[in-house]
C-alpha cells in the first residue's frame, strides 16, 4: 500500500553535508509522522530525527545542531540535511511514515558514508 523511497545517500568526507530524500507514494502523507532512522554495524537501529504531521521536530543528541528534517506535504516528500558529517554518521539511513500500527512504512536504506 504505501512506498518510500530513499534517495541522496553515498561516500562524502568529514565536516560535508549530504541531503538524503524520502519520496512517499500510497499514503494521505500530511497526516503521517515521518521519520529518519539509522544503523551502524553492531549497532541498534537509532531514531535521528523526527517530524510530526504538525511540523514539530525533533532529533537525536548526536545530531542536533548538525542535522535538519524537513516536509514537503505538495512533493510528498521529507528530508535528512546532513552538515558537518562526521565518521560516527556513517550508517544506513531509512525513512519512517507512521500514522497507526496498521499504518507504519519504511523505506530500504540508504548507505551514507563518511570518510576522508
């Protein structure tokens, strides 16, 4: 039913900036909160940033300041701007749309890494 997709991850050097897309499709996106996620190898996969249906948002301690989600309900798509990237960012990247248990997509990653 619903589909996202991932897109502007890849190889950048550290202190650049990246900005990764995820295109909605099959879902009434203003009503779902988005999210980012990511997962390091040997690591938990971790909440990075969120942003309700109201635009409210939120990040993770290790990003702020760093990073941006943004929405754009007319393109049906949100956004990761990534700046001053850091090894530790290195990871796979997904999208999160959530509106309810029965209503909750993920896209399939997308590889962001940091490195000189």
């Amino acid at each position: 039913q619903g589909q996202l997709v991932e897109s502007g991850g890849g190889l950048v050097q550290p202190g650049g900036s990246l900005r990764l897309s995820c295109a909605a499709a099959g879902i009434t996106f203003r009503l779902y909160n988005m999210g980012w996620y990511r997962q390091a190898p040997g690591k938990q996969r971790e909440l990075v940033a969120t942003i309700t249906r109201g635009a409210n948002t939120d990040y993770t301690d290790s990003v702020k300041g760093r990073f941006t989600i943004s929405r754009d309900n007319a393109r049906n798509t949100a956004y990761l701007q990534m700046n001053s990237l850091k090894a530790e960012d290195t990871a796979v990247y997904y999208c999160n749309a959530h509106l309810s248990s029965d209503h909750n997509y993920w896209g399939q990653g997308t590889q962001v890494t940091v490195s000189s």
